[in-house]
C-alpha cells in the first residue's frame, strides 16, 4: 500500500526513525521493519510516496506524525539561529506515536544506558517474553504484555539485562496488569498531570516522564532534558540564565531535580506549545555534529 505526501508537509523516514526516539526499527535492504503494539510493518520512503505492508494508511499517518503541521511547528520553534541550522538540516524529522506501555518500559530500560545499550535489553525482552511473528521470512517479536511481564520473575527479567531496573519494571508491569495504572488513559490528561501520575512509578524519573509524554502521550510542549541537550543549553543559550547557574551545571555529571526542571521549563517556555520538537531538533542535530 502506499500514502502520498502532500509536498508541503515534509517527512524524512530515515531521518525519523534514526533520531533516538524509538529503539525496534532496523533496515533489511531498502526497507525498514518494525513491530508496533502486535503489528510487524515494513515502509520505505521513495521521494514523497511512503509505501508500506501489513498496516492501513490511516495507522501510518497516525504513528508517523503525518498528521502533524510541520511547516507550522517548524515556524514556530524556529526562534533562533542555532534552532534555525538544526531545522533545516534535519527537515522532515516527525515524532512518532509509540505505544505508551512499550514506551513507559523502553525508557525505564534507558536511564544511564546507551542506545545500543537499550536496544539489546528491549530486543532481549521481545525475544523472551513477547510473541514471534514472521514477515518476509524474518522473525519479529511482539513487545511483551503488561501481563506477561507482572508473572516474570526478577530473576528472569534481570537475565534480560535490565540490572536494578527489572524490579522497577517488575512494580510497574504489575500495577499496570491489575488495573491501578493505566499509561493509556493519560492521553487525555493535561501534560502536567500526566507528567505527575508517571512520576509516582518507581523507576520513572523526571526525564523518562517527559520522554513518555512527548513520544507516545501526544505531550508534544514536553522538554526532555539528558546530557546534550544540556550541552545544547550551556553552548548555545547560556544567556538565558545566570552564570553561577551555567558554571555550576557545567561542573556536574548529572543534574539535580532542580536543575533539571528549570532546563525543562526554560525548553517549554522558550520554544511553546511545540517544544517537543524543538528538542528533538537540537538533540539530533548534536549527535550528528559532536
């Protein structure tokens, strides 16, 4: 099947899936394969023709952002030069829809881990615990059920990779099974709120609680911050804060809740009601120039 793209919405397949936001993608030949909720889908981009298998056209748009105003969100963040050079390099990059339950565990798998790093534990996870299914003779796995993971023991779940995370992962799963947590619900819920409900998880700090709501609540003023996009702020907007705050944040490895939320907040009130992608921007765009 396939979706044409209005020639005034950019979208950058190779650019969107490579931009560390999402973590079960991989590239077979020209193609890229992915398992999304119980779905395994393939989709390449040909100039503005997406073409695809195994999903309808309206469960692309959603999970691609292809519903997303980009040029809009685009002018909007745009609000500097720095920002500026990151939009136009990086034009076409989309936030992706994720699943909020796998996305809630991909980033309590991800706290002080690299990416390679967080694709073996989810990928081990899949493979344990989640279903196979097969596409083009290639076996895929099913991200494992909320269910599934709250009848793991945590000898079992550690055996993943996941080190002192599995026992977070373990509480997490359960109450989700049980019914007292449903990361599906705060969809609906402001982005404050939902911040605040993902916050009373253990295993769920600051920023996985920002990175959940920007990539699968639709919480798109989010402001996630981690170490370059810290560096982005100290290199390229110092000037918004004093230097006592600048120098001492300089200094440290990692950064105090205080720290963190005046960053975030600087992120949301800085660049709007689209401050997601503005980090998204900055955050690629210094990975690629490091």
């Amino acid at each position: 099947m396939r979706v044409f793209l209005e020639h005034f919405q950019p979208f950058n397949l190779e650019l969107t899936l490579c931009c560390g936001q999402a973590f079960r993608w991989e590239k077979l030949g020209e193609w890229w394969y992915g398992v999304v909720k119980d779905k395994v889908l393939k989709v390449k981009q040909d100039g503005g023709t997406l073409e695809f298998e195994n999903v309808n056209p309206d469960f692309v748009k959603e999970y691609f952002g292809l519903k997303d105003d980009l040029p809009l969100i685009l002018t909007e963040i745009a609000k500097d030069k720095h920002i500026e050079e990151a939009v136009k390099a990086l034009r076409g990059l989309r936030i992706l829809r994720q699943d909020p339950w796998e996305c809630l565990i991909s980033y309590m798998c991800a706290t002080y881990k690299n990416i390679p790093a967080i694709k073996r534990m989810l990928s081990n996870l899949s493979r344990k615990f989640g279903e196979p299914t097969v596409l083009d003779g290639y076996t895929f796995y099913t991200f494992p059920t909320a269910e599934k993971l709250a009848d793991t023991s945590l000898k079992e779940l550690a055996e993943c990779g996941l080190g002192y995370r599995a026992k977070y992962i373990s509480e997490t799963a359960k109450k989700v099974s049980n019914g007292e947590f449903d990361v599906e619900s705060l969809k609906k819920e402001s982005y404050e709120k939902a911040r605040e409900m993902l916050l009373t998880l253990k295993g769920v700090g600051l920023k996985v609680a920002d990175c959940v709501a920007l990539f699968a609540l639709e919480k798109l003023e989010a402001f996630p911050v981690d170490v370059w996009i810290k560096r982005v702020i100290l290199n390229h907007y110092a000037n918004h804060f004093e230097k006592s705050f600048t120098d001492k944040v300089s200094l440290k490895k990692s950064l105090t809740k205080a720290d963190y939320e005046r960053l975030s907040f600087f992120g949301r009130k800085y660049f709007g009601r689209y401050a997601g992608y503005a980090q998204e921007y900055l955050y690629h765009f210094e990975r690629m120039n490091r």
